[in-house]
C-alpha cells in the first residue's frame, strides 16, 4: 500500500511539473497529463488484482 501512496505522490508532482511547463505545445500537454492520471489507476487496478489473487490462493481449501 505504501508503494501506491509513493507513486501517487510522484505522480501528482510530475503533473504539477508538466503543467508548468510553457515550452510544450498544448497537444503534448494533454498527452502527458493523461499518461500521467492513468499511471496510478492502472497501478492500483494491477495492485488490487494482485491482491485478491493471493488472498484466494491463500483460502484455497481445495489445493490442500
């Protein structure tokens, strides 16, 4: 859960630093933006189905 927190920091400073950024055509900063929003949904989605993976193998009672 900690690893999440960090990326989302990092992800919200990386879009506060692109937005800043005057020397970037719009079309690219839309780009970015978006890459950027995806980056921590994608990892809590991948992060959840992880999650619930292991939590099924570990409560398997067939496999014993």
């Amino acid at each position: 859960m900690y690893v999440l927190l960090i990326l989302i920091v990092v992800d919200v400073l990386g879009l506060f630093s692109v937005l800043r950024r005057n020397d970037l055509d719009p079309i690219n900063k839309v780009v970015f933006t978006l890459c950027i929003i995806l980056l921590p949904i994608v990892g809590i989605i991948i992060y959840y189905l992880f999650l619930s993976s292991r939590k099924r193998r570990k409560f398997d009672i067939s496999k014993r």
